[in-house]
C-alpha cells in the first residue's frame, strides 16, 4: 500500500489479502481444532469460549449464535456477578483482568466437564488472565484451542510469571495473522488504523465449526445447531435443543 494512502478500498484490499494468509496458514490447524470440537461435542461435551476486551466478539461468534454449535458457553468477568454472587460495582475495577485468582474463580464458575474442550482468544497472547485461564484448563486435562496473532506474540515479551504465552499452551493453535498492534493501514503520523483481527478470527471460528460438523456428519453423528430465533419456530426449537444442557450452556450479560 502507498505510503499515506487511506480509504476504504485500500482496508478492504488489505483486509482481503489478510483472509487469504489466514485460510492458507491454518489449513493443519482449523483441521486439528474441528477434531477437538468433534470430539467434544460427540462425547456430550461444552465447548467453553473465553476472550477479554475486544477479543470478546471472537468469543460471542462461537457461542450462541445462529448457524453456530448450541453446546458452547461463553465465560466473561460478568460471570462474577451472574454466578458468582458478586456486587456488580465489581465489574468498574479497571485492574479487574489482572486479580489474582480470577482465572481460577472464573473456570470454576463454569463448571466444566472433563470432556469439555475450551477455546481462548487473544491477539497479545500475553495477558495474564488470559495465561492464568490456560493453564489452568491445561491443568485440569482439557483439550485447549488457541486463537492468537503470532506475529504480535512473538513481537512482545511474555508478561505473566510463568514465562508462557496462550500459544505455547495450546493444543491447536488458530492464527489469525494480524500484524502487531493489529491494525492494517499505516498513518502518516505514525500508528496505524483498521483492526482485522476480528475479521479473521471470525473466519477461523466459522472454519473450524463447519469442518467438526462435517466430521460428525461423516461419522454418524447429529450436530446440535441453532437456527436464528427470528425465523419461525425458532426460538422454540433452539430452547429443545438447549435443554439438554441444561445448567452448563451460558451467554453471559451487562
């Protein structure tokens, strides 16, 4: 791209070109994950999806969406409030992320199966709550999804005490190719603009879901889907469907 050239057909052909490294460089990855969620899913499993900041929206494509696996849980700091009988005034502390023990308070608040499969997203990899949530499933012997950017990951020292980031706990690793610091376009004044890790994290999600389902479908298995509740019937087919696990499927709130 031109140096200083910013529109919206410059973002959307960067963006393009984006999707593109993120479908070739996870071909053995989107692969390794659907097995996982296969799997999962046919042993009765929750797939369990957990982000902090933005990388929440990756979260929500996963879990509880239409044309997305009804056996998913979403699990956010809301849970603390929602579950865990904490003051809502709770959630204003800007150090939330960063208490010692939320990852622990938090898995535990979704009661996870051995069987259940968790997803954790983070463009860094570095956070420490979000290192703290990894190894903790890694110590309870769940099968661990990671979407990151490797590229930022490897562009910033490891914050938490371990030493480890997200991808060096994973199972499979989902990478969404975003540059460090995310953002496409370059401003003439330094920085960037146009954040695509969104885009392609929401790609990868959807890759990975339509290729368990198809590995289900290939071995006998029925794949729990929703459908928009704003078509006919919908709302009340999904709340069927949901009721088989009952307690364990959660969409968060606030």
């Amino acid at each position: 791209m031109a140096e200083g050239q910013i529109s919206a057909a410059t973002f959307a052909d960067e963006g393009r070109a984006a999707v593109e490294r993120a479908i070739g460089a996870n071909k053995e990855t989107v692969a390794a994950a659907a097995r996982l969620l296969a799997d999962c899913v046919a042993a009765d499993g929750v797939i369990h999806g957990f982000g902090t900041g933005h990388s929440q929206a990756t979260v929500m494509e996963l879990v509880g969406r239409a044309g997305g696996l009804i056996p998913t849980n979403r699990i956010g700091l809301s849970d603390l409030v929602l579950r865990g009988g904490e003051d809502r005034a709770v959630l204003a502390d800007p150090l939330l992320e960063r208490s010692p023990g939320l990852a622990r308070r938090l898995y535990e608040l979704a009661t996870p199966r051995p069987q259940d499969v968790f997803v954790i997203v983070s463009n860094s990899g570095v956070n420490n709550s979000i290192v703290d949530m990894a190894l903790h499933v890694k110590e309870a012997g769940h099968p661990l999804i990671a979407l990151t950017s490797l590229t930022h990951t490897r562009a910033v020292p490891a914050l938490h005490s371990s030493g480890k980031r997200l991808a060096d706990l994973a199972d499979a690793v989902l990478d969404n190719c975003a540059p460090a610091g995310d953002a496409l376009l370059p401003l003439p004044g330094g920085g960037a603009l146009g954040g695509v890790s969104t885009i392609t994290s929401a790609l990868l999600v959807q890759m990975a879901v339509a290729e368990a389902v198809g590995l289900l479908g290939a071995e006998g298995q029925d794949a729990p889907i929703y459908i928009s509740a704003n078509l006919p019937g919908g709302h009340e087919r999904n709340k069927v469907l949901e009721e088989r696990y009952a307690g364990r499927i959660h969409r968060g709130g606030f």
